[in-house]
C-alpha cells in the first residue's frame, strides 16, 4: 500500500536532481515550495554555545551500508560481529560494550536486563546520523538521530538489495512538508536471508515516521519498530536448528523551545527464544517509560545547563524473575566560555528507588590553537550498575549461558584523556582506572558468571583522520573528480587481556567520486586489521584483516552499487566459532523521486 502512494506521488511530476528541479521555473509554477523551519531535536542544547565543544566522531549512512554496525565502521571502535543478522555490539577503548550508553534522538535507550542494545535492532534506514564519544555531561555514548524531513518538495526513494546466502532487502522512504510548519518522514524496510547456515538465517522488518509540527511550540513526534528473528545455534554451531526474536519499539514526543525542551518516551524490548519445534521456551520483556528535561540559562559570563530524568522501569524475564524501578537522574553542566578557552565542570548524579544513590564529576577543558583546531583534556569519573542479567540470571544452555551473581557491586571508572581536534582529524591519549570492573569468566562447561576485577587500567591511544582532496574541475561541464582518503584506529598500550578486545584495531578508508550534473561514479575501498586477542580461557585468537569493494553509478537520480565483502576471502572470526561468510557480493538498485 505505500509502495503504491510513492508511485502515486512519483508519477505527477518531472524526476531530476533537487537542486535541477527548485532551479527550474516551469517545476516551480506546478508546485508549491515550502520554507522548512528548524526542527528540534532533542539533547543538541549544546549548539547554543558558540562553538564545536565535543570531540566525537559523525557518521552518516551510505548507500553501501547494510545496517548499523557497517556505519560505525569509520570509527576508532570496535564492532563485535557474531554474523549478518546477528548479534552484534560495539568497544572502544578497550572496555567492554556495556560501558556505552544508546541515546535515540537525544533521550537514553535503557535496558537494566542487558546493559546493551543488539545493533542490529536498529533499524539503518531510518537513521540520518550518528555520534560516537562523550555527550556534555560526560557520559560515553552512541548517539542516533533518526530522519527528519529536510526537504522544501515531496521527495522518496525506493531501494531493493539482493546478495549472497539468499539476502533480499526491500526499502522504501517518503518524506514530504505539507505545509510550512508541518512535516512528516515515513522508512520502511524488509531484510532476509533465506539460507540456512550460520550468520546469514534472518529476517529484519522495521518500521520508522516522524511528524513534527511548528505552529504554536516546535514539537516533533518519532516512532521506530524493529523486529528481528535470527537463527541460533545449539549443541552444534553450523546447524540452526532454534531461533532467536527480538522486537525494539519506541516512541518519543519532544516539544520546547531554543534553550528549553522536553521529552516523553516510551520503549519496548522483547526477546524469545524457540526450540526445535518452534515453542516458545524463554522470554525476556523491557518496558521503559520516562520524561527528560534540558535547559539552557546564561547567567552573566557562564551557561549553565542541566536535565531532570525520571524512569520507570518493569522487567520481565523468565531466567530473571519480575524486577520494577523508578529512577531520577539530576545532570548539572557550568560552562565558562573565555576568548578561546572553555571549561566545563559538571555532575550525573542518579537514585534508584531513592535508596541507592550514584554520581559522576568531570572537568573537562579545550583551548583553540587556530582554525578550528583544539587541544582538549578530561577528568571524570563514570559508573555503571550490573544489568539485571549479571546480578541475578538463570543458566539454560545454549538459550542462556550466564549465571548471575547477586554480590556484584557497581563498577567505577576514573577517565584521563588529553587530545587535539582539528577539521579532519582527532588524536587522544587517555587513561581508564577501573573499580569493579565486570566481565564474564567461565564456570565449568559453557557457563560464565560475571565476576569482578578489583582494579583494572586500560591506556591506550585513539585516532581519526580523513582528507578530501578535488583533483579536476571543469567548470564548461560542470564535473569533478573528488578522492577521499582516511584512517580510524586504537593502539592498547596497558589493559589488553580482556576477553575478545584487540590490542590494536585499524579501519582504512578510500574513495574516488567522478561526478557531474547527471552522473555519478564512485568506488569505495575499505579495509579492517585486528591484532591479537584473548577469548575467555585466556587463549590467544589468530589476528585478521579483511577487505571490502563498492562500486556505485548514478544516472539523475537511479543508482546501481555493487559491493564485494571480504574480497581476499579470508577466514576469520570477531567471536570464536562464530565463522564470518566468505568472500560475498550483493546488488542494490536506488531509484529516487522528486515530485
């Protein structure tokens, strides 16, 4: 059905580029052009202060990704891959995943069962850009900002994938501004791959709108589902013989003006596992409900800003019992803005239940050299709580294999970090001094309890760099041709034991776009190196690396990608015994409309 309203709003106008079709008077007569007001978007307060503060990678999607862990590929993280459609998570800085936060649209994805989101679950499509590094008040996180409609025209796309293994992919996106202070986004997205081996039985559905509203007060509206089944693997690990369903839902309504916003959210988790027969054996379900408020003041020559958050959590779980929340978080930021130098200091302080209480100071300063280009240092201290999985969780091989401990206590963190940050690059030394620190280790045959490390010191170096470089332009064609390269890495110099985390990890990046009015063609090089790592029995794994080729044409506003993943057809493994697919291919086809 909305395939057939896209083609229905396709097909009433002339198709051409955006920038061909608001130049063209004869177009501009037929339909009416709206001014797109400035959407709000929740938890960016912080592009009130006069500059760039945060050095934090930015990540766009490209027509080449095929979910979320392919667009943090030109980070400095690591993305854990158990397979295509499976689970996967992300590390940086040598620490485990569960010491990241996953913020929607400026609110906090929280799931006490896991302490993790399943990357997978996000549905890519619907995402415009992410954030990977510190927010304002210290906290390390992920940061995902879902589409909004940008366009002064109707405007849609449908998508179509096929590959290796029996993957298919079908998706579609809508975006129109009905009038000047009214907008909405609709994506939709369906992913399978049919094959019954390992890491490539899935099927991914997912759903995404956005309606925003700027009439009386900006407002905006934003509802993601996601619901993904996957095979799983019992006694035998190339037989997917049980399935895994996990169903994401969220839906947020932000409104408030410059300086002051409000949120209201509510987000779902449900996870089941099937056996042999299709029966329903174990079952996990989230339910999060909360209201985040962020304000912004000025008070003389300081900005102060701070966020009230109330939660109510119920969990559900068949290996964890029933377990309800209700939690308060009070963030508080003084900024003081000198000529070139900033100083943030500021404090997340937390109660759970009013009994248990948390909190979080940091310093963090950065001074400009010249041009846009900062030397920054940070001081601060971070805490994590144990998931509701580690502190209490049932054994039930293969579903689940972890048994949990009651006594954990919080884990603690002291950061250090020194850097410079300029437009294209970003070089940080930091130093992590954990208490606490909580990993699984094994605990007889396929079972792991989360234990803790009294102390743990993770130092390490982190970088970032791409240039663009325009090496022809013809301004008789209007053409040029434009030759990207990059590099992303982590270097682990203290702390490199831990289960699965590489003491050195490195992404290389190139690409070369041919492009004039109507055409387009580029190709894309990327490349991914792992040293050495240790698996849970202190075993050292074989490092890797890997290549990937893509290859696009574009004509007006049809694209044709071809893309190869590990073209040296390498084996290799992020997890042990979870093999990753040989050399693949897959074809998509993108045709745009501009009504």
């Amino acid at each position: 059905m909305l395939f057939m309203l896209i083609l229905l709003f396709s097909i009433n106008g002339p198709v051409g580029d955006s920038a061909e079709v608001s130049q063209d008077t004869t177009t501009a007569d037929l339909i009416k052009i709206f001014e797109i007001p400035d959407i709000i978007q929740f938890g960016d307060i912080e592009k009130t202060i006069s500059r760039t503060v945060l050095p934090v990678y930015e990540t766009e999607p490209s027509i080449e990704d095929m979910d979320l862990g392919d667009l943090l590929f030109r980070t400095p993280a690591v993305i854990a891959n158990q397979g295509r459609g499976q689970f996967k998570s992300i590390i940086r800085r040598g620490t485990p995943a569960q010491t990241l936060t996953f913020y929607l649209n400026g609110h906090r994805l929280t799931d006490r069962l896991n302490s993790r989101f399943n990357l997978t679950d996000i549905p890519l499509y619907a995402l415009e850009a992410t954030s990977t590094g510190f927010n304002l008040f210290g906290d390390p996180m992920i940061d995902l900002r879902t589409k909004i409609n940008r366009y002064e025209i109707p405007f849609s796309y449908i998508r179509v994938t096929t590959g290796g293994f029996g993957a298919t992919a079908y998706n579609i996106d809508f975006t129109r501004a009905i009038n000047n202070d009214l907008g909405l986004y609709l994506n939709g997205l369906y992913h399978t791959s049919a094959e019954n081996r390992e890491n490539s039985d899935f099927t991914l559905n997912s759903f995404y709108t956005d309606l925003y509203y700027n009439q009386i007060v900006p407002s905006r509206f934003d509802f993601i589902y996601s619901s993904n089944e996957y095979g799983f693997p019992g006694d035998d690990l190339d037989t997917l013989n049980r399935s895994c369903v996990e169903k994401l839902t969220d839906a947020s309504f932000v409104f408030g003006s410059d300086n002051h916003h409000i949120a209201f959210y509510y987000t779902t988790y449900h996870r089941h596992f099937t056996n042999t027969t299709s029966q329903i054996i174990y079952s996990d379900d989230t339910r999060t409900t909360g209201i985040d408020l962020e304000n912004y003041n000025k008070v003389g020559f300081f900005n102060i800003i701070y966020r009230l958050i109330g939660e109510a959590s119920g969990v559900e779980s068949d290996l964890c019992n029933t377990h309800n929340s209700k939690t308060l978080h009070l963030w508080t930021v003084l900024h003081l803005p000198f000529n070139s130098f900033d100083l943030f200091a500021g404090d997340r302080s937390e109660t759970d239940n009013f009994t248990d209480f948390q909190h979080a100071p940091f310093l963090y300063s950065m001074a400009e050299l010249y041009d846009s280009t900062y030397i920054f240092g940070r001081l601060g201290r971070n805490y994590r709580k144990p998931s509701i999985y580690e502190s209490s969780a049932q054994p039930a091989p293969p579903y689940s294999s972890i048994r949990g401990d009651p006594s954990l206590n919080p884990e603690y963190c002291w950061v250090q970090e020194v850097g410079i940050q300029g437009r294209h690059f970003t070089v940080a030394v930091y130093k992590y001094l954990f208490e606490n620190l909580i990993i699984l280790q094994p605990d007889g045959d396929d079972i792991y309890q989360p234990t803790a490390l009294e102390s743990w010191r993770s130092l390490g170096i982190e970088n970032y760099f791409d240039s663009k470089l325009k090496i022809r332009k013809c301004p008789t064609r209007n053409s040029e041709t434009e030759i990207t390269v990059g590099f992303t890495g982590n270097l682990l110099i203290d702390g490199d034991s831990l289960p699965f985390i590489p003491k050195a990890n490195s992404n290389l990046f190139a690409s070369i776009v041919m492009k004039s009015e109507k055409f387009l063609f580029r190709v894309d090089a990327e490349g991914q190196f792992f040293s050495k790592r240790f698996g849970y029995n202190g075993e050292e794994l074989e490092p890797f690396h890997t290549l990937s080729i893509t290859a696009t044409a574009r004509f007006v506003t049809l694209s044709f990608t071809l893309r190869t993943d590990n073209i040296l057809n390498q084996q290799y493994n992020f997890v042990p015994n979870y093999t990753m697919p040989q050399r693949n291919f897959n074809f998509t086809i993108k045709w745009e409309f501009w009504n």
